[in-house]
C-alpha cells in the first residue's frame, strides 16, 4: 500500500480538464512540496510539476496546487499525448524516505 | 544537459546480490542541494523509492529494503552505486538512477532520470 493515495485511473475526452489528486498527511504532502511525474507506456518518468512550477518544455496546460494534504495536477485542455500514467512524490519526516503515490492512469477518449 | 545512466548485469540469480552502477555526465555529482537515489518499478507495477545519496556519503533507505540496501558514491567518477542483497524473484524490475533537489516546502522533486534497466531475478 502507498503511502500516498491516487486514483487508480482517470479519462477525460480532447478538450477537456481533467484534475488528478494526490493525498498524505501532516508529515509528508502537508509538509513538503510535490513532483508530478509523466510515465508513457512504461518509458522512463518525466517530470511535469514540482510544486507548482513547470519544468522547461512542459506545456502550460499542467498546472499544480496543494490544500493541506492533498496535492493536485490539473490538465486544462486534455490532449491525446496526455495518456499516460500519472505518479506523485514527496518526503516523508516521519520515516525519512521519499513516498510515493500507487500512479494514476489516464486516458483521453 | 545532465544525463544519468544505469549499468551493470541484467539477470542475477536468487539470494545473490544485485549490483548496479549510475554514471552521471553533463553536470557534477558534487553539486550541493541535489539527492542521487534509485527508484524501481516492478513489471506492471508503480515506482518504489530504494534509496538516496548525498555526495558527503549521507544516505536515506527505503525502511521496506533497509536491511538489503547499500548506496555509495565515486565523485571521482561522478558515478553512484546500488548493491540489493539476497534478492528474489519480487526484486525483478526496472531499476531508474535519477537526482532529487533537496526537499523543502516548496521543492521536492526528481528533476533528470536515467532511462532505466530491466533486472530479472531467475536461475
């Protein structure tokens, strides 16, 4: 079980926005920021948000935010090369370690 | 451009250990405020943090592989290192190198990954 929890899978259709969660607690997303990381057919990740910053390259329609202790990346205007699995990280205080969220999958229809 | 490449043997048999070498080029692994850790990702599944390295020779474990795990680092070689012990066929998985900045509250990330490599646990 991950320590951070995403939904398992998410579609959307071209056009649309779509907002993919990520939620921890006090000691890990309520205290730190958060990477959002970009996985197309099991390629290496690629990072699309950090905190919410986007990396160079990466289209302005990724946007990040956080409430308390869940994070959120937003996709406005869903594309078809957005399909991928979507995974979340931060630090953990309480046990020293990076967690990271199960991965969402997302479709576009 | 940093790039960060994995190496080392693709099949390792059971209750051996698993070693893996990260060479890191286009950047110093020496620079202050970044991690080099590895992350894995068993076939069908999501990514699982092993562990990370600060240049000093600082490390952070996964708790789960703390007991199996040492990271060590080479800066003359600008190269850091994964040794998995008395592994099994659940240690079968993509193994990525990549770096993390330092995490603050408004920085935690891994900003450059390796492209990864298979390592199958079998006889």
């Amino acid at each position: 079980q991950s320590a951070l929890t995403q939904e398992a899978s998410v579609s959307g259709t071209v056009g649309q926005k779509v907002t993919l969660s990520c939620t921890g607690n006090s000691n890990n997303i309520g205290s730190y920021a958060v990477g959002w990381y970009q996985q197309i057919s099991h390629g290496a990740p690629k990072t699309v948000m950090f905190g919410n910053s986007l990396p160079s390259g990466i289209p302005d329609r990724f946007s990040g935010s956080k409430s308390g202790t869940t994070a959120s990346l937003t996709i406005s205007g869903l594309q078809p090369e957005d399909e991928a699995d979507y995974y979340c990280s931060t630090w953990d205080y309480s046990v020293s370690a990076v967690v990271f969220g199960g991965g969402t999958k997302l479709t576009v229809l | 451009q940093l790039q960060l490449q994995e190496s080392g043997p693709g099949l390792v048999k059971p209750s051996e250990t698993l070693s893996l070498t990260c060479t890191v080029s286009g950047g110093s692994i020496s620079s202050s405020n970044y991690y080099w850790g590895w992350i894995r990702q068993p076939p069908g599944k999501g990514l699982e943090w092993i562990g990370s390295i600060y240049y000093s020779g600082s490390t952070y474990y996964n708790p789960s592989l703390k007991s199996r795990v040492t990271i060590s680092v080479n800066t003359s070689k600008n190269q850091f290192s994964l040794k998995l012990s008395s592994v099994t066929a659940a240690d079968t998985a993509v193994y990525y190198c990549a770096r993390r900045v330092a995490c603050s509250t408004t920085r935690c990330y891994f900003d450059y990954w390796g492209q990864g490599t298979l390592v199958t646990v079998s006889s």
